[in-house]
C-alpha cells in the first residue's frame, strides 16, 4: 500500500495499530526500535512541516528530519551558507549629516531627524542588505511502502541522535540521523529485521513560487550526480562579494552490509541490504572553479565505517557538554514522563506541567549546543528549511542573539561563547569603519542585525536602527562576564578587554554635554519602541543606552584595575560615569524608558528595554533605591497586561528579559507566569523553539528559558550568592547539578524539600562570599557543622575543596 501525504496516513496508522493491538515489541527488539530516551523526547507523528522536524547538529552542519515513515527528507545546513548579496565598499556617511541629526532631535523634530539616513542611502545609493542564510540540500530517502502499525520519532539529548522507527507488514525498521562534533559528518543510518529496500538521492530545497525570484538571482547552477557508492552536490551563486564565498559541495559515501547498488535516475538504489550507512560533508567554496568533491570524497574514505563507533566518538564530546548540567522537579514515575511531545504541549495549553517545563530546559540546551560551533547560534539556529528565512536567519544584536547565548555560561558550557567571541573579532574591522562613517568616532559600533559583515543595513523611517549604539557596549557584557565566570586572566587581557576598550573608545567621542552638565546620547534609541506622544522611535537618551553604556565603563575600570593597566583611562571613564544621566521614574510610577523631559511611556510594547541592566545583574543602581526597585515592579506589571491580553505574544526572547528582571526583584509569581508560558506556547513538536505563540521557527528561548530557570534557582555576582530568589510555590521540591556562578563558582547539586534547602559548592579560587537566602533561617550548618544565622551568611570557600551547606528556612 503507498501511503499518501497529509492525514491519511495517519488513519492507517492508528488504524492499524489498534486492529492490531501494537503487538511488534518482539520485532522491535531485534533492532532495539521503540525506546524512550532518558532524556529527550518522544513523538507520535511525523513533523507536519519543517518547523516540526526533529533537529540534529555539530555547530558546523545542521540536519533536519521531517517526512514519512517510507518517504523521508533530511534538510541538511551549514552555517557558512549565507548566499552573497551585491555590497557596497563602505557604510553610508552618515556622520557627514551628524550635526544635523542631532539639532532635529535636540528641537523635537525626531521624524525629520529619523529620515536623513534614509535620505543619505539613496543618495549613495547604497542598496546593501544582509546576505540571506540558506539551506544547503535535501537528501530524500523512499522505502518500499506498505500499512504502518506502529509508528515513533525521538530525539536523544545526550548522543545527539534524531532516530525514525516503524513497523509494517514487512517489518521493524529504524532510521537514524546525528552529525559528528569528533569526525565533523552527518551520519545517517538505516536498519531493519528484513531487508532493506531504498533509493537515496540529494536533491535542491523545494523553491515556492514566491522565491522563485530570489533563488533565480542569487543561484547560478545546481549539479547532483549519482554514480557507484557516492552522492555529489554542487551550487554555484551569482554573485560574490567582499567575503568571497562562490558556492558550496557536498558529498556522501554510502556504505552497505550485504544487498546491491543500482544507480537509476540521478539516485542510488538499494537492494536487500542488511544495514545501509550514509556518511555526508559539506563544504563552503571560495574557489568554485576548482572542485572540492575529490578532497571530500578522500576525507570520507577516512571516516570509519561503523554507526556504533561514529556515535561513541560523537557522544563523548556532545554528550559530556550536554550532561554537565541536569533540572529536575519531577521523579521518574511521574506519569507526564510517558507522555510523547504532542501530548505534553497539549496537556501545557491549559498549565505546563513540571515535565514540559524540565523538557524544555534539555530541549534548550540541546538545541543550542547543536547549533553553536564555527558561529553562535543565528535566529534559525543551524537549520533551515526554507530559502527566506525570517529576517535572514542572521544575528540580531539587539536581544536575539543575547538571549541565544544567555545560558552559555551559568549551565556550564563556557567553550560555546568562544564561537561569539570569534564571530565578533571577525568583524573588528567593519565594526571600527562603522564607527567612523556613521558617527566620526573611533572605537567600533555594531549594527542591529548582522550576517556575514559588519555593516549597517538597516535605515528604515520607523525603524531607524542605525541611532542604536548598544550593541557593542552589551556585547562587550558577555566578553567581560566570560571572566567572571571562569577567572581566565589570560582571556581578559588579550580579548575580553581590548573588545571593551573599544566600545569605550566609542562613547568617549561619542557623547556630548548638554546644559544641565549631564551627557547626553544623541542620537538614542530603545530596541523598538517610540513614546506614546511621538510616533517616532528615534529619541534621546533612551534609558537601556544609558544602562550600556555605565555597565561597560564600570567593567573597564575594573578590568583596568585588575590588569593593573591604563590609570589614566580610569580616571577619564570615571568622570564620565559621574556626568551619566540618573534613572527616574515617570508620572505614571514606572520606571522611565527614556530620560527626557517631555517624552511618555509607552507600555504596550514587546521588547523591555529599559530593564536592560537587570537582565543579568542585581543592578545596585536600582536596587538600592526602593522608589527605582517599586518604578521597575510597576513597569513589570504593565508589560504584564500586554502579555497578558496576548496570551503570552510575539517575541518570546522579550518574555525572557521580562522574566530576568522580575525575578530580580523576587517578583515570583510574574516569573512563574512567564515560565508558564515559554515552556508551554513556544515549543514544536519536535522541541524546536518558536518565536512567537506556535509558530515562527526561532532559537532565542532555546538559550534563554534555561538562563531564566537558573537565575530563578541560583544567582550570583562576584562575593555574592542568591539562593532561591524567585521560587514559584509550586516548585516544592527539585534540584539543580553543575551550573556556574559568577566569582568562578560551580553548583555540584543544589536541593530543596519544602523549607529544607541542601547546597553543594565548589571554587576554584579562595574567597569569601556572602549567601542570600530566600528569608529567615530556622538551622544552617556548613559542612556538618551548626551556626546561627539571620537572612545571609559569610562563607569562606577553599579552593577546589567541595563544601555542604544545609538550611531550614522559617
């Protein structure tokens, strides 16, 4: 019987099983089909589209299964692959207009002012946009037909492994896709209790007819060919610019136990076969003309032959990254863990369930590790299923891409931020001519939103995004916090500082001094919001500028310090953190988004821009002020509504934001909320995750729900430990293995029962911290040993020696 696409197969299916009764386990056995992994995730059904696939990846290659059980598709990625875009040989000159610029704004004319950039592109007839990301190719792999009786897709978090098994009147056959961190290959196996039958071929993504246009413009040939035991692709593009990419290749070897090859139109086909292997690289082209298939099809040879040792060589580099961190609030007798993904998200559209909520943190963690490698993970992650992908699948600096890394650091995968390390550092040269041709200062400027350069491409009249000068200053934050993670001196004197130095270097030509002596940011801009009393959105003195801009200066004081470097520099940043305009709070008690006279709040908005500085930190600027610490929990509230009225809305990374702020503020029951939502509306059922309310494939939350549930569970600055500040009531009980805490910290386990709270630490240095509990303790001993304790304790910490630390809170 040939199963036809959509539902109807489906209803052969179930069908099926139930006549049935699902009787194939003694089949199943024989190839070990059908099993649950212990962490990762069950699904029913195949992926009704793309953004449903299951999901596979090394940093380098992606590859996403989709399909049916006897008509599969594997859309295959790599991060290399943005397709090249005409460019222009400098950013526009937006500094000649400067002065301009500023006088509009300056007397209220924030449209006018928001224009000239506009103006001055067309002038220049700068057309340049951000090279597009692309998927690579599809490998389609079709099986002899017949009646399914029982069907099921998984992924395992800990081997990486997105596995397909089936079982029909013919038998129980299983498929099995991951790519290879050890060996970089993407390695797709296929077995079964009888023979296999199959054709493999690669083909080009499937074109609609809307991007017919794109594609015919941007793509110059397409070659695929089949001959003997290998598969080759070859694309050429159009155009090449200033990054020099011409095409890609890609090839694969197929390896067989038993059965024959047969090539037949364009495809290998197979014939009983015992197992069939399919080992696949691909590679960017700077030298089209020149082939690479060659060179690929020799690495290939080298590659072992054997599923079983390419899986041990993979899951012991994928695997370790994954388990060094593990959440838990539930046991695993707790029913919603037999549960497949589509029941879970089912079940999570009236509440989350504990088990949706520990699934999505793996999920997350998973997706970001696959996804990271030669650049951290882009809107899209590694993957891609179609030609035009959301703002060109890219890196948008402005939230996505921070909230993409956020949990980098505090779940313990700290080698993953050196892909955004490197990525940045790449571009240092873009960055500084930006710098210079849209502001006529030194230092460097990061744009918005990025792919391949570090270019401005964006100057819209509502969107004016070249008046943001955050990016640098925020990710500058991360390079800075790299170190205070993990206390490599060696880091921040030859990267992390240098990196922080030049986006000081940027603000310190950049700001000017109004009347009242204060420095004012002008122009300014907060991440995409305009006053409810201008429609525009270019402004002064957006309040998240503001927070950037003291957060860095601080960090380079103390870097400079800690390097015993640049006294001068010291006493020049702090003179300028003195002149920084002060926070406020606005008429309607909330804290104000921008600090200048005569501009509204405007709440209903997705982003949170204003909190920026409580994202990551216990701001001591905020909160050491309960009028600033009330203004942020009633700006809280008021974002709240909007969510609320939404059921949670689009951009789910601003849910993220939101909920690190509130949970700074200990506002438990807003975090609970927020954590409702982004584990329960945000998720496929292929536990990708989405950018907005089901739908829109996205990998912000993938990184920031997980950050979220750590800052919620355990916090930290350096000398500082907060334990529990923002537990929901329903969270009795659970535990935490392996995080990271600022001041070079690890978290071996954390577990609490109630009032009792049990806290296994490590440092790698000797120090004295101080502990914050969530209140007053009842009984605190510390490695056995009773003391008496108020609200917080001063615990020395030895190197490397693990210490116990037992609480009952009153």
């Amino acid at each position: 019987m040939i199963i036809n696409r959509g539902r109807d197969w489906l209803i052969i299916i179930m069908t099926a099983f139930l006549i049935t009764g699902g009787c194939f386990s003694a089949f199943a056995q024989k190839i070990n089909a059908f099993v649950a992994p212990a962490r990762g995730f069950t699904s029913w059904q195949p992926a009704a589209n793309w953004e449903h696939a299951m999901l596979t990846g090394n940093g380098t290659m992606g590859a996403m299964v989709m399909g049916q059980p006897y008509d599969e598709t594997i859309i295959l990625s790599h991060a290399a692959l943005y397709m090249p875009l005409a460019q222009s040989k400098k950013p526009i000159s937006q500094a000649d207009r400067l002065e301009e610029i500023r006088n509009l704004l300056l007397s209220g004319k924030n449209k006018e002012a928001a224009l000239i950039p506009v103006e001055q592109r067309n002038i220049e007839n700068y057309k340049d946009e951000r090279d597009p990301f692309i998927p690579a190719f599809d490998v389609d792999i079709v099986q002899q037909p017949d009646a399914i009786h029982k069907y099921q897709r998984s992924v395992n978090f800990e081997t990486g492994e997105a596995i397909t098994d089936w079982a029909s009147e013919k038998g129980v056959f299983q498929r099995k896709v991951f790519v290879s961190r050890k060996d970089s290959v993407v390695v797709i196996s296929i077995k079964g209790d009888q023979p296999i039958n199959c054709s493999i071929n690669f083909n080009q993504r499937p074109v609609e007819w809307q991007q017919s246009k794109f594609v015919r413009e941007g793509i110059r040939e397409v070659k695929k060919e089949a001959e003997a035991e290998w598969l080759t692709f070859r694309s050429g593009f159009k155009i090449k610019n200033r990054v020099g990419l011409e095409g890609y290749e890609g090839v694969g070897r197929l390896i067989l136990k038993g059965g024959n090859i047969e090539t037949k139109e364009g495809k290998l086909t197979i014939e009983n076969a015992d197992e069939v292997l399919l080992l696949i690289k691909i590679a960017p082209s700077f030298d089209y003309k020149n082939s690479q298939l060659n060179l690929l099809k020799s690495a290939l040879m080298k590659v072992p032959g054997d599923y079983l040792l390419l899986l041990k060589n993979h899951a012991g580099i994928h695997g370790e990254l994954f388990k060094r961190v593990k959440f838990n609030l539930t046991t695993t007798n707790d029913d919603d863990n037999k549960l497949n993904a589509e029941e879970l998200i089912l079940k999570a559209k009236s509440k989350s369930s504990k088990v949706m909520i520990e699934k999505a943190f793996d999920a997350g963690r998973y997706n970001v590790i696959s996804s990271t490698g030669y650049n951290p993970p882009n809107l899209q992650g590694i993957w891609s299923g179609t030609w035009t992908a959301p703002w060109t699948g890219g890196f948008t600096n402005d939230g996505n891409l921070a909230t993409a890394i956020s949990a980098n650091l505090s779940t313990n995968m700290p080698e993953l931020m050196h892909s955004f390390f490197n990525y940045h550092e790449r571009l240092m040269d873009d960055y500084r001519l930006n710098a210079n041709c849209l502001y006529n200062c030194r230092g460097i400027h990061i744009p918005a939103q990025a792919t391949t350069t570090g270019w401005d491409t964006d100057f819209g009249e509502t969107w004016c995004l070249t008046f943001w000068t955050g990016a640098a200053g925020w990710t500058a934050g991360f390079f800075y916090d790299y170190y205070l993670y993990t206390g490599d001196k060696a880091f921040l004197q030859q990267h992390a500082y240098p990196f922080m130095k030049e986006a000081a270097l940027f603000y310190e030509d950049f700001m000017t001094l109004g009347t009242d002596g204060k420095l004012v940011f002008n122009p300014s801009y907060s991440p995409e919001n305009n006053p409810s009393n201008n429609t525009s959105q270019a402004t002064l003195n957006a309040t998240m500028d503001v927070m950037i801009a003291k957060q860095l200066l601080r960090n380079c004081i103390t870097a400079a310090k800690t390097l015993n470097t640049d006294k001068q520099k010291i006493k020049q940043w702090e003179a300028m953190l003195a002149k920084m305009p002060e926070y406020d709070v606005a008429d309607d008690g909330s804290f104000r988004e921008w600090l200048w006279d005569g501009v509204a709040e405007n709440h209903h908005h997705r982003h949170t821009s204003q909190l920026y500085s409580l994202y990551d930190h216990a701001d001591p600027d905020i909160l050491s002020k309960p009028e600033l610490t009330n203004a942020v929990a009633k700006t809280i509230q008021e974002k709240m509504k909007f969510r609320n009225a939404e059921g949670g809305g689009e951009m789910a990374f601003g849910l993220v934001q939101l909920g690190l702020a509130a949970s700074r503020i200990s506002d438990v029951k807003t975090v609970e909320r927020i954590v409702q939502w982004l584990s329960s509306k945000y998720w496929s059922n292929g536990m990708g995750s989405f950018h907005n309310v089901g739908g829109l494939f996205n990998t912000d939350i993938s990184g920031g729900l997980p950050y979220l549930i750590t800052q919620m569970l355990i916090s930290a600055e350096p000398g500082s430990i907060s334990i529990l500040p923002a537990l929901p009531a329903d969270w009795d009980k659970g535990s935490i293995e392996g995080i990271l805490l600022r001041g070079q910290v690890k978290v071996n386990k954390m577990e609490w029962n109630g009032k009792k709270i049990q806290l296994k630490l490590t440092s790698t240095i000797d120090q004295r911290v101080q502990l914050q509990f969530p209140g007053f303790i009842d009984y605190l001993t510390v490695n056995e040993k009773q003391v008496a304790i108020a609200k917080s304790y001063s615990i020395s910490l030895s190197a490397n020696k693990e210490i116990t630390i037992i609480t009952t809170l009153k």
